[in-house]
C-alpha cells in the first residue's frame, strides 16, 4: 500500500511539473499604437524587476499610428508585464502591470 501511494505521489509530481514548464514559453500578444507617431522600439518586463531587455519588436518591425502588430516575446510563465514604448520622435509610453494573460490586447499609450 505504501510504495502504491508513493508512486502516486510521485506520478502526480511528475504532471505537475510537466504543466508549469507548458505554461511558461512564448506569448503573442497584439499591440495598438494609440499614438500620432511610429512606434519603433518595444520593450516588456515583469513589475518586479523593473528592467526592460531587449526590444521585442525587433529591428524591422514598426508600428504605425493606429495601427496594431502582433508581437511574440518570452514571458516566462508571467502574466503581469509593465511595457515601454519608444516612437520615432523618441518620446516614450508606459503601460505599467498589464495582465497578458486576461486579455493579450496592449495598447500605448493606455
């Protein structure tokens, strides 16, 4: 009965880590620049760290106003993200603690 239960337990682990690792990964979201310059750099960070890395738009891809790109990023499993965007005329919106995972629609400015 023992070692049955234990096999349990463990079987269960297993799943349960199987499922976190699912979680985490890419994430497509949608972005609609909401303002009357080109969006040209992107960047996202979880709240906590504060620390934007790279540009998530990549170097090709530009936003123009009113209009809307997806875009693909490594969310580590999180859901809360605070985004930065930078236009052309280098001024820079922030939409802070947004849930990617109740809706993946970002709009900047918010």
């Amino acid at each position: 009965m023992k070692s049955w239960v234990f096999t349990a337990l463990v079987c269960a682990g297993i799943v349960i880590v199987s499922l976190s690792g699912a979680c985490a990964g890419e994430r497509k979201i949608k972005v609609t620049n909401g303002s009357s310059s080109i969006i040209v750099e992107l960047y996202a960070s979880p709240p906590e760290l504060g620390d934007y890395q790279a540009n998530i738009l990549g170097g090709a891809t530009k936003i123009a106003p009113g209009a809307s790109a997806s875009v693909t990023f490594e969310d580590g499993g999180a859901c809360a993200f605070d985004f930065q965007a930078v236009t052309g005329d280098e001024d820079m919106f922030t939409a802070r603690n947004v849930d990617i995972c109740a809706s993946p629609d970002v709009k900047l400015p918010q």
